[in-house]
C-alpha cells in the first residue's frame, strides 16, 4: 500500500455512502451528474433523472444515512464520505467529500479501466487480480508501463479531483469521484474488469492484510475495493449494492474507519461491522461473561 505523510491540517479522509430515505431536498444532496472535462465525456456520461418519489419507491431495501442539520453525511470529521443512488444519481456527502485526498488503493480502480481498455490480454488478467488482491506490485508494473493511465480515465469520466502522481502511490481522488466512476460502469459496463474484480474481492490482500473491514462489512454488498496507507493510518473503502455506490476515506486505522462508516449508517452500530471473532480467540464461556 502507498506511503502517505501526514499534515498540519485537518484533514476529513473517510469516504463512505450511504442512502438515505428522508431530507431528500437536503443542502448536503448532490448529483453524481458532474461536470466532465470533454465532448465525449459527456456523451458517455449517464443521464440521471433524480427524483424523490423514485428514491422513496426504493427506500424499504436501500442502506441509510444519517443527515446533520446541514443535510450532509453525519460522521466524524476525519471521515469524507458520498454515496449515489441507481439509476437516478442523486446522493448525499460529506462537507469535504469533493476534497482530492490520498486515493491509496482505489486508484487502481481507475488503472484497471484504462488497463481493460488499451492493454493486452495478459494486461487485463493481470489488472483484475491487482484489483481482487489489491496486489500492488502489479499496480506498480501496470503504472509503469501506463503512467497517463489516471490522468486518462479523469478526463474520460469527468473525475475532476483525481490526479495520478510520480506513483501510483501518491495519487490523489475524491469521495464523490470514485462513487462517480463506479456508477457509471454499473450503467453502461456492468461486466466490466473493474467491477468483476470488486465482485472477487479476497478477504486477505496480496500482503496480507485482512480486506474486511469499513463498508466491506455491510450486508447484502456485491463487490467492494479497499485500501490502506503503509503506515496503517489511512483506510477507504468502496462497496456497491442493488442501488446503491458508497466510499469512504479515513484519516485514521481500520478501526476508526469502520467506526466513522457504522456511524454514519442509521440503524446500524460500529459491533454489526467488526468480524466475529475465529474459534481459536473466543474466550471460554464461564469467562466470557457479560456484566449487567
């Protein structure tokens, strides 16, 4: 994973979405319906028809957010997060959540399309697993030998806030960039290599590290993408759903970002996230007993 260095500001850095089934017309609303940066951009960019009664008329089978005052995402402050709705693109964000922030991992996301779309054979297969094991040695190779490859997908799908840097590593997105890109592959790729490489994701990553955690965690999810800093101290996640795109960006550990996501979730607590623990760590049961 990319090695990301701290900084003196206040940095809001978990992206995570949900839906939700009040305040529609709310000041935090936006539509995943953004400005692109070409002609053919907006050719290929999807036409939403956002509209309450559609969200309503899915609300009973849709995850729920809760909304501050402002109408925005309610979660702690080193939390950006964004979600869409499918097929009408409108959602809800953070305050910040248009903000370029470290990408980690999920800039392989965007390597991978580009990968899918100019790359050779053994190109593609190599770019699905970099995306199922979050292998970045192989993110490494494929930047290498497409270094415009972020850059190119930015413009194509209209990311405004995303920039591939000297690495892979250091490249930058938004909350609402990544749900704007995965939602517009679920519209008009939706057997594409990035999302079947989401919809394979491994629970152990090529290094290692334990890809269950944040949005990760949610029920009923058909794919997800995950990503960590070197140092363990910034976390995101991107899942999507029948309906739904959700990210999130943390400044902060595993858990502080499943924390943030279950907080910003309605109805569902930071212990509906976390991983049962395995046979071998549970504790006898006469010692396991709960006070109270």
């Amino acid at each position: 994973m990319p090695v990301v260095k701290k900084t003196g500001k206040a940095l809001k850095t978990t992206l995570a979405v949900v839906f939700c089934t009040s305040a529609v017309a709310g000041a935090g609303a936006w539509s995943a319906s953004r400005p692109v940066a070409s002609a053919d951009a907006v050719k290929k960019n999807f036409s939403y028809a956002a509209s309450a009664s559609t969200i309503m008329a899915q609300a009973g089978s849709l995850p729920r957010v809760e909304l501050s005052a402002l109408g925005e995402i309610s979660t702690d402050e080193r939390t950006e997060m964004a979600i869409a709705y499918a097929p009408v693109g409108l959602g809800y964000r953070t305050n910040g959540a248009e903000s370029p922030l470290p990408a980690l991992s999920l800039i392989k996301l965007y390597i991978a399309q580009y990968v899918a779309e100019h790359g050779s054979p053994e190109d593609v297969s190599r770019a699905a697993k970099m995306v199922s094991l979050s292998d970045d040695k192989l993110a490494e190779k494929l930047y290498e030998k497409f270094p415009d490859s972020v850059n190119a997908i930015a413009r194509k799908y209209g990311l405004q806030e995303t920039y591939g840097g000297r690495t892979w590593g250091v490249s930058r997105t938004s909350a609402t960039d990544v749900v704007h890109f995965v939602s517009q592959l679920r519209e008009e790729q939706p057997d594409s290599v990035v999302l079947q490489g989401m919809r394979k994701w491994s629970k152990i990553a090529a290094d290692g590290y334990r890809q269950d955690f944040g949005l990760a965690r949610m029920p009923g999810i058909e794919g997800a993408k995950l990503g960590w800093s070197n140092s363990r101290g910034w976390h995101s996640s991107v899942v999507f759903g029948p309906g739904y795109v959700i990210a999130a960006v943390t400044f902060g550990g595993k858990k502080e970002h499943t924390m943030d996501v279950a907080k910003a979730l309605a109805n569902v607590e930071f212990s509906d996230l976390t991983p049962e623990p395995s046979a071998s760590t549970k504790k006898p049961a006469a010692a396991s007993r709960k006070s109270g």
